[in-house]
C-alpha cells in the first residue's frame, strides 16, 4: 500500500498512520473494523481544510470500511431557518458532498452508536469527536485513541491504524480513583461529574465509584464533559462499564478524588450566570428518543417563543417524529434541527449572546465564544428560563 499499490491516495494516508506510530513506539499495524471521522463543519475546517478534502477525493480516496460523520456546521435542510448565512451553507455543502465522493456516511452525528455504529468489545476501531471516543471507549468497550479528522479518514481508506495508546491492555487501567459521595439524579448532574473530573484529572484514566446505575444518556453526558475541560478517552465505572470488574485488581494504592454534593454546586456555578434572553440548547451530545420524549413532555401547550432548540441525528428525528415529540416541541415554538449542534454552529454569528444548557460540553464551549452562559436540568431549563 505504501508503494502505491492501491492507489496514492491510500499510500498518502498510509503514511500519516506509520509517521504517528512511528512518534508513538507502535510496534505494527492492526486491523480496525470501523472509523468515525470529525472535522466536518465548514466553521472549524473552512477553505484550506475542505481543499484538503477535496485533494483526497481526487487523488482516489474511497472508504473501505464503515465510516460515519460527526456533524456539520448546520442543519443541511434547514438551515435558513436557523440563521446560517449563504457563503456558510455552501462550503458546508461542498464538505458533505466531498465526504460522500469517498464513500462516508453522511450521518453528521456525534452519537454514531444512536443509528447502528456499534462496535463490538474489544474490537479495533478509528475514531475522532472526544465525546464519541469516551463512549465507545467506557460504555462499549471498543478500543480507540482520540483520532483526528485526518488520521480517521486515513484508517476509512486504509483500513489500518498504529497499535499504541488505548489499543493496548495496559493502557486501559484507571490512574486515579473517583469516589462519589453524592447520589446523581439528572443528566446534567452526571456532566458537572464529568467537567470536574476532567479539570481535576487531565488526561488519567478515572474509576468511578458510587456511580449508582446511570442511564445511556448520563454516561454520554459524563464522557463528553470529561473529555472537554481534560483529555480523558476512557473511564470506568464499578458495576457499570464492561471493562470495570476487571480493572479491580489495579485500583489499589492510586490518587482518590472525593466528590461531593458543594463540589458539583462550585462547577454549575462557574457557568450559571444571569440571562434574559436565552437560547435554550438541548442536544450536545445528540438527544436520544428518550431525551426527546421527556423535551415534549416539558413544553407541550407551552409558547417557548423560537428560544428553544433541540440538537439531534437524523435517526432519532425519524423515530421522535413518528412518535409526535418533534410536533410537540414545533408545536411549543421550539426547533429541532438534525445534522449539527450548538458546539459546531455559528452561533455568535446568527445572533445569539446567552445560551442556557444542561451540557457542560456546551457551556464550556459557549463561554469561550464569549456568550453569557446558564446551567440546569432539562426540567430547569424548560419550566424556570422563559
């Protein structure tokens, strides 16, 4: 391959995965069974990222292996009506139609694992988005690093990644232990978990104990925190994760971190702010039909005024449609919009100042863009706010 075997697209690629393994001590190649690529946004790509792309495509490259797409910067149908200027919208465009010239899946997600891409335990995969790594990481038990939009790409067309990091046993033990004196009641609560654990840890492989027994939409929420405000790609969870029970032997001796009630109360407070006249994002990562049942629950008969948007895949939309969420949350003056989420949006650019959450992915992000910032549970948001 390397020798241009199968094309110099493939033999390009190919030698990005040797360089990184190569910084990295790998000792050989491995197979990986399926890739999830990010830098799909016009805003965070822009014209030198989608020349890029467009290099690739041209030189041959075609996925060889399941590869889907972290989302854009917009929702690809709707998104005149979020605001998103012209120019915007076509490089977008340009970037999806690219993608799917070499073979990915347009699902524009960053909950692969929410419309069937789903590793198996233990097996090899290749991917970007660091919310989309922890999961697939702790609560599937797939084996990956936190790939970028380019080396993802390269193990779609190759095949291929470098064995180092979390590829490997001994990589996977917790460093530190997490012990929760707290019982956490919302998925919110599990994403301040998350931000703290990752201010206070970095980039250490945490074990969570008094975790309690958190639904799939708390531990997407945890993961995703951790992940922003640190570096974590992987946690475990006594009596939850897959990998835990066998992670026992190694927790002796490590760092404890205790965590309390007032320590989650100092992180939502860090990020609450006083707002009047708030967009109220809910999706980051994607809601699931759960998380899109209990929105339409929250807000039906009410007028939510246009300042309520719900960020989702095209997966969950169709099931939240079929079942009468997405009219409900319409219907209250709310939008649901598919393919993008408040993180990659321009939001600044569409108007928005203030942005109230329950994730701390998207509070931190929204207060680096400057924007006023509101913490809470979907409950919180949708009856307290407006």
């Amino acid at each position: 391959m390397l020798a241009g075997g199968d094309g110099e697209a493939a033999a390009k690629l190919l030698e990005l995965i040797v360089a990184l393994g190569e910084v990295f001590g790998a000792e050989r190649l491995v197979p990986v069974e399926s890739a999830h690529i990010a830098g799909v946004s016009y805003k965070n790509l822009g014209e030198a990222g989608l020349e890029w792309l467009v290099e690739q495509a041209d030189l041959g490259a075609r996925a060889h292996i399941l590869a889907t797409l972290n989302p854009a910067g917009m929702d690809m149908e709707e998104w005149e009506a979020m605001g998103v200027p012209p120019e915007f919208a076509e490089g977008q465009r340009r970037v999806i139609a690219t993608f799917e010239r070499m073979g990915v899946e347009p699902t524009c997600t960053c909950t692969p694992y929410l419309v069937g891409h789903v590793p198996e335990l233990g097996s090899q995969v290749a991917w970007a988005e660091s919310s989309a790594v922890c999961y697939v990481n702790s609560v599937i038990g797939a084996r990956t690093n936190r790939e970028s939009g380019p080396t993802t790409l390269a193990s779609a067309v190759t095949g291929l990644a470098a064995l180092y990091g979390y590829r490997l046993d001994e990589n996977r033990r917790p460093g530190a232990v997490v012990e929760l004196g707290v019982e956490l009641k919302s998925i919110m609560e599990y994403s301040a978990l998350g931000y703290l654990t990752g201010k206070k840890l970095g980039t250490t492989v945490p074990y969570y104990v008094g975790l309690g027994k958190p639904a799939m939409e708390s531990m997407k929420a945890l993961g995703a925190a951790c992940a922003t405000s640190g570096g974590i790609a992987l946690w475990h969870g006594e009596g939850v994760t897959p990998e835990a029970e066998g992670m026992e032997s190694f927790i002796d001796g490590l760092e404890k971190l205790s965590v309390e009630r007032a320590d989650l109360d100092e992180e939502i407070a860090r990020l609450t702010q006083p707002l009047e006249d708030p967009l109220i994002a809910l999706g980051c990562p994607h809601a699931s039909l759960g998380e899109m049942a209990e929105i339409a629950k929250l807000v039906k008969g009410r007028d939510m005024g246009g300042n309520l948007w719900v960020f989702t895949n095209r997966g969950v939309y169709d099931e939240a449609e079929a079942a009468g969420h997405v009219g409900v949350i319409e219907e209250a003056g709310g939008r649901v919009y598919r393919d993008t989420c408040m993180v990659v949006a321009p939001v600044k650019e569409m108007g928005w100042k203030e942005v109230a959450t329950n994730s701390f992915k998207a509070g931190h992000y929204m207060a680096n863009m400057r924007l006023r910032t509101r913490m809470g549970t979907i409950r919180e948001l949708l009856t307290e706010v407006l």
